[in-house]
C-alpha cells in the first residue's frame, strides 16, 4: 500500500503571550508513505516521512522551525488461536 498528502497553510495571525505574538508565514508540507505486509509471516513494514521535501517552517510564531522527520515501523503480530 501507500499514501500520500499535500498541505498548503495560508498565512496568519499568531497570538501568545506579548512577546510571542505575530505573523507566521505560508507553507507547503508533502507526507507520503509505503508498506508492505507478508501475511504467511504475520509482518507489516511501513516506511515514510513527514515533510518529505524538507520544507523547513514555523507553526507558531517564536516556536522553534520544524523540518524532515522519517521513520521505519515493522510490525509482527502474534497469531491468535
């Protein structure tokens, strides 16, 4: 299987504390992800990102910049009898 998802965040307004308070810039963040299920083994592998293009950007103004994030899952389960 797989997936994929595009977001685009229009530009806005932050309020927090005073001085944390002001404007966050638009962004666009790619996400997609693959898997594979063996079910003779009772396994699942998953690998993916999070930002897949690296789009580095705030969500909140002050907050610190959020970037790639990548990760590998294999799952096994155990048979039920």
């Amino acid at each position: 299987g797989y997936g994929a998802n595009y977001k685009w965040v229009d530009n806005y307004f932050w309020e927090g504390s005073p001085q944390f308070t002001g404007p966050v810039p638009s962004f666009v963040v790619v996400d997609a992800q693959i898997n594979y299920t063996l079910k003779k083994q009772n396994l699942n592998f998953k690998i993916g990102a999070s930002n897949l293009l690296n789009n580095e950007h705030i969500e909140a103004y002050g907050g610190p910049m959020i970037g790639r994030m990548m990760y590998i899952n294999i799952l096994y389960e155990l048979k039920k009898e």
